[in-house]
C-alpha cells in the first residue's frame, strides 16, 4: 500500500491473443500498477504506444466497467461513432455491457502513454467488434473462441 | 460512453462529514467523472484541492480498494508512516481491509488535483484513524458513529 515505485515496475510485453492478433500488439506495452499496489478488485495499468501501436483489438465487456485517461502524448480513440483525437488529461469511460466496442491506437510520432482501469468480475464475456473472435468463461478462465463458439487456431 | 466532456462537469464541493470535520474540508472541490461516463462498479473523481486543502479526514476501507494518480501540482500523502510528497504522475494504492489511514493535503500555493478510483462495494466500513468517528452500514446505507457505535452529533 501506499506510494507505487514506477521505477520498479517490469515493463510488459507481448499479448494473449491468438494469431495473428497477438502480432499487431507489438507496439504495446503495459506496466501493472495496481497489482504493483497490491490491488485485486480492479486492475490499474499504464498502457505505452509506440508510434503505430494499438491498445488492443476494439472490444467491449460484458460485466466490467472501463475507463481511461490519457497520461502523455496522443492517441486516437475509435468506436462505432469513428475516430477522436485524446490527448493528456482526456478521459474515456465503457460501462460493462454497452455494445460499443473501443481501442487506442497512436497515429503520432512520439510515444504515447494512458492509465486504464477496469473492474476484475469473477465471470466475463468480451466481444470484439471487428473481427471473429470473442473471450467466454470455461471453468473460471477466459477462453478465445469464435464468435460462434468453435475452437481459436493452435498457436503455431 | 466514450470520451467524458470534463468541462461540463459541475464541480461538487462541500462534505456528509458531520461538524467539525465538514468544515475543515472547505477547500477542496471534486469532479465525478465516473458518474459522468455511466459507470457504476467503481468512482472516479478528480479530487482539487486549493492551497491549504485536504482530500478528506484519514481514513482506511474495509471493503473496497482505493487507488490515486496525481494529475496537476503537488500534494502530501499522509499515512501511518509519515509525510511523502507526490507529483504529477505518482501513483499511490491502497488495498481493502489494509488498516493503514491515508488522505492527502495540499501544501504548496498552487492547486493541486489527483484522480481517485474506489470500488463501489454493497457494504462498507470506514475508520478515520485520527478523529473518533467510522462509517458503519445501516439498512444499505452509510452512517457516521463514533467508534464505540454511538451517534455523531447532530447538524448545527
């Protein structure tokens, strides 16, 4: 408890999707403050954008409320409404269950960084907008299927 | 959902403490951003605190994680262990049922702001660690006692 050392924080990378999503968050990385903080009710990360990097594939939650705020540089939200320009201080909320899926993506030149927030629920279900692929709970432990619940490819 | 329009948020102010201690929060204000963007599982504020100002009487949670970013100046942390100054960027966490009180005070002559995230749980217990007063749950509802469950003092 109390002040989180950022200097002491691994800098993550690499992703759980299958192929060939895993691939395209390769210009993502996160630091992992709130279980740095001892946190377990909500996850708390800084997530960092290289130039062209995405935050994730756009997705929604089905139980967990999210939200955002922009900490450095820039980065474009999209959601079914299209693109918007963030920037420091700039904050973003997804109530769980609303059907509007969102990712970040960094369009500029320069580094961009946001603390993201989202409520840990026992049980969840993310469908993702854009492609066919969505997380169901097997036995407690998010699985990636199809969108009609067929098996993901073997990682190669 | 989506990107939160923080320039027509209302900035709250007063206090439910009940005399002296709502008082002694008269010079700080908050925006509830949380609210704002539909999202219920957890508050996000951003707390502002004027030069001389603090964030609340110290305090620990039972039952719900609470979690800190400093978003413009400067403020002091208290805790059990002391003082520690924060700055933008610096983060602080603090898990539920950890019996450690914290709050924040602005001693600088500038205003100071941080974002602060807390579960929103169904039953809650708080303790105010240097004042005789706690939260306890009355019917779904909080209610401030002192600490041998007696009543506060009526409103003046």
């Amino acid at each position: 408890m109390g002040k989180i050392d950022q200097s002491k924080l691994p800098r993550k990378t690499g992703s759980g999707y299958p192929e060939p999503y895993a691939s395209m968050m390769n210009k993502r990385s996160y630091l992992q403050l709130g279980d740095a903080g001892g946190l377990t009710q909500f996850g708390v990360n800084i997530t960092v954008l290289e130039p062209g990097g995405m935050s994730s594939m756009r997705h929604w939650h089905m139980n967990e409320d999210e939200f955002v705020m922009v900490t450095e540089g820039e980065v474009v939200m999209v959601t079914d409404e299209g693109e918007i320009l963030m920037g420091v201080g700039d904050c973003a909320s997804f109530p769980a269950g609303v059907e509007n899926g969102h990712h970040f993506l960094n369009k500029s030149y320069a580094e961009a960084r946001f603390l993201v927030i989202g409520t840990r629920a026992a049980l969840e279900t993310v469908y993702y907008s854009d492609v066919d692929m969505m997380v169901v709970d097997v036995d407690g432990a998010g699985v990636f299927t199809r969108k009609n619940g067929s098996p993901m490819p073997e990682p190669e």
